[in-house]
C-alpha cells in the first residue's frame, strides 16, 4: 500500500465535477484535504489511478498525483485529527 495526494485543476470549474469525486471515495483510505485535494491510500499505482480518474475530466483538465510519507506537514485549520488518523492506519 502507497499513500498518495492528488490534486486536481478543473479548467471550467462552474460545471458539475461531483463524477470526478465520487471514485476517489471508493478508496478503501481516503480524506479530502481541500477543494481540490485528496489523500488516498491504495496498492494500485499512480498511472492506474490517473487512468481510472481520467474518463471524468475534459481534456483541459489537470489532475497530478504523488507518493507521500510522513513526515508531513499540516496547518491547523486543516483538522489535524483527521490527518493524523489518515496517517495513522496501516
């Protein structure tokens, strides 16, 4: 298993983008960070992911995924119980 943060940049943001949300939930370790940004925990790789979220974006739309480790850091106003509790599961 690998922890990963993608984010995404919608080009036409005024259109209906709940599509694009709805798989990064079906990750059995999942947690919205912002807008925009998830963090996911999956063993599947980062091009099978963007291959999976890739049906529900227009072609203008950016979407970069990552590996990430702790440590991390975090703003307060992020919800640091949330994080630390995404980090925490093995």
């Amino acid at each position: 298993m690998a922890d990963y943060m993608i984010t995404c940049h919608l080009k036409f943001p005024d259109q209906e983008y709940r599509h694009l949300m709805t798989p990064l939930t079906h990750y059995r370790d999942s947690l919205r960070v912002f807008e925009s940004t998830w963090l996911v925990r999956t063993a599947v790789t980062p091009d099978q992911i963007l291959a999976d979220l890739e049906q529900y974006i227009d072609r203008e739309d950016q979407i970069f995924i990552a590996t990430i480790q702790t440590p991390a850091a975090w703003s307060d106003s992020l919800g640091v119980e949330q994080v630390l509790h995404f980090f925490s599961r093995s």
